[in-house]
C-alpha cells in the first residue's frame, strides 16, 4: 500500500480543503494525497455549518482515500483516534471522541472530522477525509457565540502549537490505522475507540437524527461504525445524527 501523506498540497489560503480534495479526486487523483491550509475562506463543519478556520489558529486539512473495504463509516471514527493519539503523544493531553465526529478536550470542541463519500453506482469512488483542530486560537478569537463549547491546544496549555508537527503526527497514526483498517483488521480500531469514546456504556444519552429524536442507553459502536442504542428490551442502530 502506498503511504498515505506523502503528497501534500500547502495553500496559505483556500476555501475549504475538502473541496479541494475532492475537486481533484474527482479528477483521478490518487489515494493519501493531502490537502493543507494556512487559512480556510469557506470552512465548512457538517450538517452545512461553518467551520471556522482563522489563520494558522488552527490545523486544517483533508486527505483523499479510496478504500476496499465496505465499512466507510469506521473511517472518521478511525481518524478521530490517530488525532487522538497524536495529540495524546505530542502534548500529553487526554482527548475524547464523541459518535461520529466530535474530538472534544475537558468536555469542549477541539475539534471535528467531515467525511465526504463520493459513489460511482453501488461501488464508492472516494472519501474525503476533512480533519479541523483548534490548535492557536485564544478565546476572543473565536465568535461570541461559540465560546462556551470551544476550546483550543492553547486555551488549555498556554503554549503555541506548531501545525505542521502535529499534521506530520496524525499522518504517522493514519498510516498506522488505515494499513490495519485495510487488512480488515478492526478488533483493535474497536478498542481505541471505546478507549477514547467520550460517551460511556449504559451512558444516558439523546440523538437528533434528521427525523426525530431517540433517547436510550448507550451500547457501544458496531462492525460498521453505526452506534447502537438500547431502548426497553430493543436495541436500535443509529448511522448519523447529533448526540447530546
Ligand atoms: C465538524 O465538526 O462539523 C467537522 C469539521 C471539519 C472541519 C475540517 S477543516 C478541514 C476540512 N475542510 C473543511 O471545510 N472542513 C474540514
């Protein structure tokens, strides 16, 4: 398998990494290219929110992969723990996951992973892996309304952080996992995420999914990334939706 990260794009600025990730994807560009920014004009988080991407307060890039394997849904869960990892061996600091995307620090958003699939028929052509981590940002930098939730390497530290050391060292841990994830070999992708996982089994919670709001007993992450819920006697799986 080719190494993922060896071809990485730089922009100081751009519009959104993602969007450039797949732009050229689509264009037959291969697995493991990087795309990096400075600065992103047009950042964008799910469920079409803005990502707020300020000038080097943050580390913002998008990697293209092309996958086997049928199980795409492991892929952010997978990316959530090689951020995980990297920032646990770079700075010490404990990271959590929180179902599908959210890597949070001291129960604040440190930050998130957009996955765009793209199919061709049945069959996926590619995914984007779109990875935002507050790394410089103080509080003031970000917008009122978000200072409650957010938090930075920074806020939490009091150090500035080089983006490009920790861009290198999430590389090294996708490298790690994504060989593992495509040898099929996801027993131990499983443990690192109910390591790191930010919800507890039995754990109370609520999940908004597009249609409706289901409230149960937190069971784990299955084969295919889907969270399942216990509800009474029944056990339901979920495949997108916000926790709370
Ligand atoms: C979320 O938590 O909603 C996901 C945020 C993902 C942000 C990253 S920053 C790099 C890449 N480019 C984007 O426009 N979004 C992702």
């Amino acid at each position: 398998m080719k190494k993922l990260g060896e071809k990485i794009f730089y922009f100081r600025a751009c519009s959104s990494t993602n969007d450039l990730a797949k732009e050229k994807a689509e264009k037959g560009e291969e697995e493991g290219v990087v795309f990096w920014a400075e600065e992103q004009l047009k950042g964008r988080g799910r469920e079409g929110r803005t990502w707020y991407s300020a000038k080097s307060k943050g580390l913002y890039f998008s990697i293209i992969l092309r996958p086997e394997s049928e199980s795409v849904l492991l892929l952010p869960l997978l990316a959530g723990i090689c951020c995980a990892e990297a920032i646990n061996e770079l700075f010490q600091l404990k990271v959590e996951l929180k179902w599908p995307n959210d890597i949070l620090c001291q129960n604040k958003k440190l930050g998130g992973i957009l996955a765009e699939a793209s199919f061709k028929g049945e069959k996926l052509n590619y995914l984007v892996l779109g990875i935002g981590l507050n790394t410089n940002y103080l509080l003031n930098d970000f917008p009122e309304e978000f200072r409650a939730f957010v938090t930075s390497l920074k806020i939490i530290s009091g150090k500035e952080f080089d983006n490009r050391e920790l861009l290198k060292a999430i590389l090294n841990r996708l490298n790690y996992w994504y060989n593992l994830f495509s040898q099929r070999k996801k027993k131990k992708l499983f443990s690192a995420f109910n390591k790191y996982s930010f919800f507890k089994k039995e754990q109370r919670i609520k999940i908004k999914t597009k249609e409706t709001t289901i409230e149960g007993n937190y069971k784990g992450i299955d084969q295919t990334g889907a969270l399942v819920l216990s509800i009474g006697r029944k056990e339901i799986k979920v495949y997108s939706g916000e926790v709370t």
